[in-house]
C-alpha cells in the first residue's frame, strides 16, 4: 500500500490520509459515500469512482458505496436545499442504476443509509455515541467555525450531520469488519469522526484517505448547490453529449495535465512522455482529445463517441458544405439542440420571428441586437445570412436548417407550418 500511495501522489490522488494506511489488507471492505441531492452523478463524482475502479484493478474487491438517504434528508450545513423523502428515494433509484453502468465492480454492494439510522434510538444514541464526541472538536471543523464567526445559526440537524455520517463508519465496521473509507477532500473531517468513534467504542484501528476536489477553471468545486457554476452532469439528457465534449475539449492544459493524470490508466512512465509530447505540440489538444474519448466511452459508451466526432469534424471543417450537413442531418439531429418553430409559409420569416417564438437562441431582443452590433456569426445552412431573412426554399428536407450562433453553439430548426 506505501509504494501504490506513492504512485497516487503522483496522480494527485492522495489529499490527506491516516498513519499507516499502508496496513490496510486487500480481502478487507473499503466505503465510499454519496449524498443524493441530485438524479444525476455529476463529473465531480468520477474521481471518486474512478479511483474505486482503479482498486478494483489492483485487488480491492470488496467495496460498498452509502447513497446518504437519512443524511440527505437531514442536510450538510453547506445545503440549504428543501428535500423530501420521496424525491430522495427517487434519486438513489437513478443514481444506483448510473453506479452499476461505470463501476467496474458489478459486485459492489450499495446501500442507503436510512436502514439503520432510522433504528436509532436517541437515549441510545446520546449514550452511546454522542458522549465519545467532544464539542470542542465540532467546533473547529472551518465551515462551523465560519458560520458561528458570522453569527449564522446553525441547526441542530445540520450540527450532528458529520457525526451521523461518522456513525455510519461503525455501522460498516461491526457488519462488515469495513477498516478503510476513501472521499473527497471536504470529507476528512467526517471519516476521522468515524475512525475516532471506531477507537473509542471497539478499541480497534480503522483508515481513511481523501483525494483532490475536481475543479473548475475558476478553482469552483462542482456539486450542485453551487449556484456559481454549470454543472457537467452524467445523465446525457441534462448535459448533452455536444456540451460534455466542449467542455473536456476545451479544457486549459493544466486542467488537461491534471486530469489525464488522475483518471489515466497508463503507467507513469508513459504519462509522462505523453505530457511531454502534448506540451511540444499544444496546438493539437493531444490530452483533451484522449480526455473526450476516455470520458465520453466510459460514462456513455464508444458508439456514442465515434457519432458525436463525426459531428464535430463536419461542424466544425474552415470551410463547412452543405453537402455534408444534408448527408449527415440524422446524426447532427441526435446530437444538437433541437429547436421545434411553427411558422406560416405566406409571411417573411425573420431571423426575429425565432426570438419572438422561441427564447433558447436569444434570450431576448436586445442580447440579439447586441449581437449582431458586434458582428456575431449567424449562419444558416453554412451561408452568411443577409438582411436577417431566411429564405425557405433553402429546407434540408423540406423541413430542418441548421443555424450556427458565434463560433461553437449550433441548432438544428425544425420548421413546421401552419
């Protein structure tokens, strides 16, 4: 375990970890924990599970993943979004049937932690565990620290949130004899609860490591409380698979470097001559092509991968040609935004009429004013338009004209008369 931590550092796995953590034996379980807040996994999920998939590779069988029902239900102090049983439930069901599709490990165990925190019984629970836990512990976690330095109250749910989530490390060790949890970065004060809770009631020694938050390019962690991002979510239907590819494609090079390093399989040796080579020829986005192939066929699948680079190598060619567009409208179809228009055939149909019957493209007159005042792209089947009328007779199919807005957002118009 010391020489793979070793070779985790490197790939900036490892944020923080026990003392020898080398210890930890491979037939022992290890956990990693989800809150559900969501119906979707988003990207910053996936260094977690990729890191569960790469133990997996080197022997570490026995895993079990916590879908956090009780703790979601309950609320980190960082959430203040209003949740409900029943959406919760609904959540796990989706996120469950994601984890199946990108875990390797299709023995995985997932569980929700409901089941046994709703057994609690509080004389119990105030006995027995909450007497191990010193308030002056709670009270140096940061996010506590700050919100009682600003005078924001704290409720009392919200207070015990992380020692709720320590508890379900002792649940894990008594039932499984689990001795290893593994999270992000903000987790540590958790899984050191549980390992303190572990010490205390059954004298045994139990590990935790952390690795790296996933960050944007503004140094964001994504989660979906933040209001400050966009979220790259897993489910296709809430991030298009055109908008996963602009954003891994367009990632800056340290962003690149960063994480081809965490989720690469290749060995470092090759890691580094592969950085080498990308840093002699940035141009050619050597690491964020073999990041949208490595993304895109794992969450989704290689057929999904092979159809949208089609797409993009015909929509973006210097020159595009119609012929093309008309040859491969079917497939530009699955993968663009798909914008339904009413239209009568008998009146001139502006590039206004779209913004007055549809606010995806321009939000309104103005941002479309503002637009073209400094001379924004708009192309309609690869043609500048003119005097911002579209010519009908120019319908692929009688139907479909693909309008280009700048140089990378695309939509497919599909005009149905009257």
């Amino acid at each position: 375990m010391k020489n793979l931590l070793k070779k985790f550092k490197f790939r900036n796995l490892i944020y923080n970890t026990t003392k020898n953590i080398h210890l930890f034996k491979k037939k022992n379980y290890f956990y990693f924990g989800i809150d559900p807040n969501y119906s979707s996994l988003h990207i910053g999920h996936l260094l977690g599970i990729s890191l569960i998939n790469r133990l997996y590779k080197l022997g570490y069988k026995n895993l079990i993943i916590i879908l956090g029902g009780a703790t979601s239900l309950i609320g980190d102090i960082k959430n203040k979004n209003k949740k409900n049983k029943h959406k919760i439930l609904k959540n796990i069901k989706l996120i469950k049937n994601q984890l199946y599709k990108i875990i390797k490990n299709k023995q995985i165990l997932i569980l929700n932690n409901i089941k046994w925190l709703k057994k609690i019984k509080l004389l119990k629970f105030l006995l027995k565990i909450l007497k191990k836990i010193s308030i002056n512990s709670i009270l140096k976690i940061k996010i506590i620290k700050k919100k009682l330095n600003n005078n924001k109250n704290i409720k009392f749910t919200e207070f015990i949130y992380h020692i709720l989530q320590g508890y379900d490390y002792l649940y894990l060790n008594n039932k499984f004899k689990c001795s290893l949890q593994i999270g992000g970065a903000d987790q540590w004060n958790n899984i050191i609860t549980g390992i303190k809770l572990i010490k205390k009631i059954k004298n045994k020694k139990v590990h935790g490591f952390t690795f790296p938050l996933l960050l944007n390019s503004k140094g964001i962690k994504f989660s979906k409380s933040n209001k400050n991002i966009k979220n790259i979510w897993i489910d296709k239907n809430k991030t298009s698979i055109y908008k996963l590819y602009q954003y891994l494609i367009n990632l800056s090079d340290k962003e690149a470097i960063n994480y081809f390093k965490q989720f690469s399989y290749l060995n470092i040796k090759k890691i580094k001559k592969t950085i080498l080579i990308h840093n002699k020829f940035k141009h050619k986005k050597y690491l964020q092509k073999y990041l949208v192939k490595y993304f895109i066929s794992w969450i989704h699948n290689k057929k999904t991968y092979y159809e949208i680079i089609s797409v993009m190598n015909i929509l973006f060619k210097k020159k595009i040609k119609i012929k093309y567009i008309i040859k491969n409208i079917k497939l530009i179809k699955k993968y663009i935004k798909n914008i339904n228009i009413n239209i009568n055939p008998n009146k001139t149909f502006t590039i206004y009429n779209i913004i007055a019957k549809n606010k995806i493209i321009f939000k309104s007159n103005t941002e479309y004013k503002n637009f073209i005042k400094n001379n924004g792209i708009l192309l309609i089947n690869c043609q500048q338009i003119y005097n911002h009328i579209i010519n009908l007779n120019n319908l692929i199919y009688n139907k479909y004209l693909l309008f280009q807005k700048g140089k990378k957002k695309f939509f497919l118009l599909n005009l149905k008369y009257k």
